[in-house]
C-alpha cells in the first residue's frame, strides 16, 4: 500500500518537474524566438524569385524558404512553392487589399476599415524607437567595405532617419549598441536592446538594415531625387504577425501615396526578427551594400516623411499629435500562449495526484 507520505513525495516531484517544464518552455517563447530568424547568404550571393513565367520578381539577400511571401511594388502577393538552388519559384495569389491612407488633420491615427490596431491616446508625443541588428551593415561605394567591423554605414542611415523624424516633430529613441557579429545570434543579441527600447513606451520600432544584392533593385527616383527604396520585411513566426503586416501595409500605403517609387514591397519570411515583442515592429532594408550611402540617407529620409500619414499626425502641430496606445499593452499573443502552458502544467499535475489517490483505496 501507497503511504500519503509516497503521494506527497511523488506529488511534488511531479510538480517540480512540470515546473522545470514550464520554465524551458517560457525560455524558448520570450528568449528563443529570435533563433527562427533569417540567416542571410555570404560572398555575394542572393535569391532570385520567379513567377509562373520566369519573370524576375524579387531579388534578396535573406534566406527564402518555402511559404514565404511577397507583396510587390504593384501590391501583388506571390507565395512561394519550390526553390532550385538559389532560385525560388512563386505563385501568384491576386492584388493584395491595401488600407486607404486620410492624412487629412481629422484623421485618425492608424484607423482605417478593418484595422486591429488600437486607437490613438491623446496627449502624447509620437515616439520612433531605432536600432540595428546587423550593427556592420556598410555600403561599398561609400564605405569601402559591404562590412565593417565596429559601426557600419548604417548608422549614417539611422541618424537620417532620426534627424528627418526630430524635424517632423517626433521623439526619437536612437539606439547605438553594437551586436556584431552578423551571425545567427545578432536576433539574439539585439532582441535586449528592442527589449530595453520598449520599456520606454515608444509608438514604432524600426530594425534598420540594407539588403546584400545589385544595386539595380534598389536604385529609384523619387519626385526627381536620387535615392534608395525601401523595403519592409514581416517575420510570419509571431503571435503579431497579422497586426505586423497590416502595419506593413498601412506604411506602403502611405509610401505609395506620399513618395511613388520608393517602396520596393513587403517580404514575409520565416522567422520572427523580434517583431513578437510588438504589434508595430518593423524591420526596414534601406538599399543594398552596392548602393551608394547617401541615395540610401535620402531614401530613409523620405521614408520618414510618410510616418505621419501612416500615425494619423498632422505634422503642423507634430508637437502635440496624439499617439497610439503603448505597444507593451497590445502583444496579447504571448500572453495567452504562457497561460494556456500553465493550466496545461495545473491539469497535469492534478491529474497525477488522482491517480496516484486512487491507486491508494486498493
């Protein structure tokens, strides 16, 4: 016979163990995530992605995997369906539904038919929050080098970026840390400063980065301007992605709008860069290695010029413009996963004592 100091003792370890359980599983969701992030191809190679018909659609320096998505300049989304080699063939899925862009002053701030993002809340400076994953990140004709060991060019392109946004009238989070090297860790390294970013409540988080491909795909002119496009990128291995997205789409809206050719569209790819920790995470590539820097400046530059649109700001009064509700309130996803781990662990643990009680009336 099972003595109650046998259920005690076996009890507990039980409860120990699911403990131990619980807290590997909150590890990996809250630290981890970043693992899934893109590795990225080296010595200049890059994927080529390919509708029905062959046509060149895509170029990029990120990994393409099967089921990544691609919402292009002319907002069709392709999906893809195989990979040769560094070729990956697409299939097309019909004209993506963009959000109408009001940057009219009565606007409302992020609000259009449809929208999961919160509304604004009054009296409060509009905060953009930066920061670089891939601190190396350098433009050759420019730097001499597509990497640089220390601060890369980028962060010529983020200080653009936060000049042009303090002149609009928004509060500016520029973040310098370094997270070199440009391995598969850099998500890791990078993902305690968004971490410590956020802690101040900014409105937006922008990963500022450059592609690693011909210069072509990113060269542009915008209202007669040289300058760099830009391109958005949404990890599809988040509790935010569909709010990331849509976020995404409300940016190339107002892109579109506002400075005709500088998107070059919205890749949804494996992975999570981060952007779980927010629903207004972005990860923008600002121009390749073989672009020069200051056509990618101008371009981040004009980037900046529609963020009002897209917050629903009227810049005359950037001072005072209302702003959306802190993000830290809105990543619901995460949240609910860690609950439904601990009933699980409560469920198994209780069920454990019932049986081991029944075993006892024996």
């Amino acid at each position: 016979m099972i003595s109650k100091k046998m259920i005690k003792t076996g009890v507990m370890s039980m409860i120990k163990r699911c403990f131990l359980l619980t807290v590997m599983i909150l590890f990996i969701i809250t630290a981890g995530g970043s693992a899934m992030a893109h590795n990225e191809l080296s010595g200049g190679e890059y994927f080529t992605l390919v509708d029905e018909n062959n046509n060149v659609i895509l170029l990029t320096g990120m990994m393409v995997n099967k089921g990544d998505e691609y919402i292009s300049a002319d907002n069709s989304r392709y999906r893809v369906v195989d990979i040769a080699g560094h070729t990956a063939r697409c299939v097309y899925q019909g004209k993506e539904k963009m959000p109408v862009i009001d940057d009219s002053p009565r606007s409302n701030a992020l609000g259009y038919s449809g929208t999961r993002l919160a509304p604004v809340a009054a009296k409060k400076k509009t905060t953009v929050a930066i920061y670089h994953t891939h601190s190396d990140e350098s433009y050759v004709p420019s730097d001499g080098a597509e990497s640089v060991n220390g601060k890369g060019g980028i962060y010529d392109v983020g200080q653009a970026l936060s000049n042009r946004l303090q002149q609009l009238g928004f509060n500016v989070q520029y973040n310098h840390n370094n997270h070199n090297p440009h391995d598969v860790n850099a998500y890791s390294r990078s993902r305690k400063t968004a971490a410590g970013l956020l802690k101040q409540r900014p409105d937006v988080i922008l990963d500022v980065h450059r592609d690693a491909v011909p210069a072509e795909q990113y060269r542009t002119q915008v209202k007669g301007t040289e300058a760099t496009k830009v391109k958005l990128v949404v990890g599809n291995q988040n509790p935010n992605m569909k709010t990331n997205l849509e976020f995404a789409k409300r940016m190339k809206a107002a892109m579109d709008k506002k400075t005709p050719g500088l998107s070059n569209g919205i890749f949804i790819g494996k992975g999570d860069y981060n952007q779980d920790l927010s629903p207004r995470a972005m990860l923008i590539e600002v121009g390749a290695h073989t672009n020069k820097k200051s056509d990618a400046t101008q371009g981040v530059a004009l980037f900046a010029d529609t963020l009002p649109a897209v917050m629903g700001i009227n810049t005359i009064n950037a001072n005072n413009a209302p702003a959306a509700k802190p993000l830290s309130t809105q990543n619901q996803g995460a949240g609910t996963t860690i609950l439904i781990i601990l009933v699980v662990v409560a469920a198994a643990a209780g069920g454990f004592y019932l049986l081991n009680r029944g075993s006892t009336s024996k």
